[in-house]
C-alpha cells in the first residue's frame, strides 16, 4: 500500500545543536516540527565538541560579531529559558609562546575591541596571572564573558520543547521537493513539510551535491577525576586561533585547548585534520596534545587519560558557514558548516533561521552579517566586464 506521509510545517534534518534551536524556535512561533537524525540528537560534532561558548576563537569581521550576538541571547534563554541547565559562564585565558602566537593574542585583543561585544580582557601578562601555568608561557591574557555549554544538553532541552516531533534513528534516503513542500524519504516512512531545513553537518553534501562542505577531523581526550577548581575557565593555546585562521601555516606548537570540566576531569585538544573519520585516533597526534597541555599546565602530569577519541566537524572552503535559502529551492534552508562554531552560533543562528522560515526578514542588527553566510556566495558569478 503507499504510504501516507507524516504531515508537518517545517522539517529539519539534523539532530545537532543548530537544528535543535531552529527546532525550539519554530515549535515557540506555533509551528509543528520534526527533526529529523540519521542516528539521533547530539550524536555527531555537537556531541563531541568542547562545549566553549567562545567569541575568542572566531574569525574576525561577521563570524566574530554573529558570535558575539548569540553569546549574549545564549545568556537570555540560560535565565529560565531552555538553556538555564546547560550555559555557564566562566573566564577564559589564551597563552602564547613565540612570535607567531604572540602576534595572534595581538590580534585577538584588537577583534575584541572592534567587536566591542560582552567578552572583555581583564588581564594582560604573564604566566604569573593564573597559578600553575609552565614555564614555558611567555603571556596570558584573561577574558570575562565567555561560557561553557556541553552539546548533548543543549541539544536536549531544545528538543523537548512541545511541538516538537523526533524521527530517529531514520537516515534519510531522498528529498523531493515541490511548489507547495518537500516531501521526505525515510524508507521505512515519508514525511511531508512545507519548508525543510537541511543542518546536517557534514553529510548535508548528500543531499545536496556540490555543496562545499568539506569534513575535518579533531582529536581530543578525557583524564581521569581531581580537584573540580584546578583551573577556573578553559586555557587555549594562541595555535588554536592561528588554525582557525587565514594563516593557520604560522602555528609551529599544537593547537591545544585544556578545558576543565565540573566532573573534575579535563577535556582537551583538539587537532584539525582533513578526513571524515571518527574512529581515528593517531597516537603521534595525542602525543603532542599531551605533551603541550603538561608544559602549559604541568599539573596534568599527575592525571591519566581515560579515554581518547574523534570527533568531525564540518567544514566549507571559504571557513563561512552557509546559513540561507538554498538557490532554486526557496522551501529549503541551509544551516550547515559551522566546523566547531555551532555550540556558541547556535542560539542566534537558531532564532534567525526560524525567521527566514517563516517567511520574516532578519534581524536588523544582523542582516548584513548573515548576508554574507548566504549560500548565493557559490552561485554568483561576475558580471560580465567585471573582476
């Protein structure tokens, strides 16, 4: 017998992080939603990330403000919102040693001046600004405003908001669009819905073919329990920003992130590798992590690593994500290619994509910003006479 397709007003496919919030603020507006995931929420990059809400390593100009806006709304839903459970606000401190990462705390004081956001330097120096911090540290620098939210929770409070219809396990076999909706091939079931937003990280380039989207691996590992106030906010390596930059070549030391989590583990890594997969894992690669988290914070020395792993992000060539209507699709919205980024966008991305939806114009203050997430940037050509 055919089957009669499931009936909703805006389908997402993807379970991460960016597609719950989209989920949340829809099912707020009214609208009847299913979320969509190949194997269920956070089960990918949300998952597996850091969980730093994080305006500090964000690449200047829009990423860098966009970020700055979801931080502050990432405060808003924390105070009784969805997010009250699983946002935290905490210091972060960047270390550096030599010229490259020197230079870029350099640049990470004038973004934050330019962003004129709620992140703040509070302190420029030494290692001498926060105990325990190696020899080898030639500078800190001290930052109020940032925050830490583990993926998995934001992904489920999102989604428990009412409205909200999950569909998982449920790989999804085809997209057929139309003038009036998409209609949703799961196999075993189909789902109808007037509007369809792909986040689906790096797989969205299966359903849409010749999406840039590229995946990049990152390694990371968990230590055993200690002391929950042995560092009061993550400490990032300045490599870790030159390798979310136009000049990642200039990072001679790992990129490595310590990030304490309330268990009294750690957290910490993460390397940027070219390949999609998860189980991965090259001790050479782990090795340097290690051995740069010990010399920035000797402490580590004392602590064993019980578990290492993979995670991967997705990607885009220009390092943009693509957030927009897709071109010769208008019932389908890209929200996909925030490589790492999405924890901290996810808020403000969320409310905006729940806006282009609905058929609302951007907000004001972000208009320009998000314009230039577009996917349009991939189809538009010259014009003729001109470079």
């Amino acid at each position: 017998m055919p089957q009669t397709p499931s009936e909703f007003d805006v389908a997402i496919a993807g379970a991460g992080i960016v597609g719950a919030s989209v989920a949340w603020h829809l099912a707020g507006a009214g609208l009847r939603v299913a979320v969509i995931d190949a194997v269920g929420p956070a089960s990918a990059a949300s998952g597996a990330s850091d969980g730093a809400v994080s305006v500090a390593s964000k690449k200047p100009g829009p990423l860098a403000r966009l970020a700055s806006a979801s931080l502050l709304y990432t405060r808003v839903l924390s105070q009784g919102g969805p997010l009250a459970g699983a946002f935290h606000p905490r210091p972060s401190y960047v270390f550096g040693q030599g010229e490259a990462e020197l230079d870029a705390m350099d640049a990470l004081i004038a973004k934050l001046g330019q962003v004129a956001g709620p992140v703040r330097v509070t302190a420029d120096g030494g290692r001498d600004l926060l105990p325990g911090l190696g020899a080898g540290v030639e500078r800190l620098v001290a930052l109020d405003g940032e925050g830490h939210m583990p993926g998995h929770k934001a992904v489920r409070a999102y989604l428990a908001r009412p409205g909200i219809t999950g569909f998982w396990p449920a790989p999804i076999r085809a997209i057929d669009p139309d003038d009036r909706g998409v209609t949703l091939d799961l196999g075993t079931q189909k789902v109808r819905a007037g509007q369809l937003v792909l986040a689906l990280g790096v797989s969205s380039p299966q359903l849409v073919p010749g999406l840039p989207v590229i995946p990049r691996a990152g390694q990371l590992f968990v230590t055993d329990r200690g002391p929950v106030d042995a560092l009061p906010g993550s400490l990032t390596a300045a490599a870790y920003l030159l390798a979310k930059t136009e000049a990642p070549g200039r990072a001679t030391l790992p990129p490595v992130v310590i990030d304490p989590l309330t268990t009294g583990q750690f957290l910490i890594g993460s390397s940027r590798e070219d390949h999609a997969d998860p189980n991965r894992v090259e001790f050479s690669v782990m090795r340097g992590l290690m051995a740069r988290s010990v010399a920035a914070f000797p402490a580590l020395a004392a602590r064993r690593v019980i578990r290492a792993f993979a995670g991967v992000r997705a990607a885009v060539i220009d390092g943009l994500p693509i957030v927009g209507p897709l071109a010769g699709q208008p019932r389908i919205t890209l929200a996909t290619g925030f490589e790492g980024d999405g924890i901290c966008l996810s808020a403000i991305i969320g409310a905006e994509v729940a806006r282009m939806v609905r058929g609302l114009p951007p907000s004001d203050a972000l208009a320009a910003d998000l314009a230039v997430l577009s996917p349009l940037r991939f189809t538009t050509q010259p014009q003729e006479g001109r470079a």
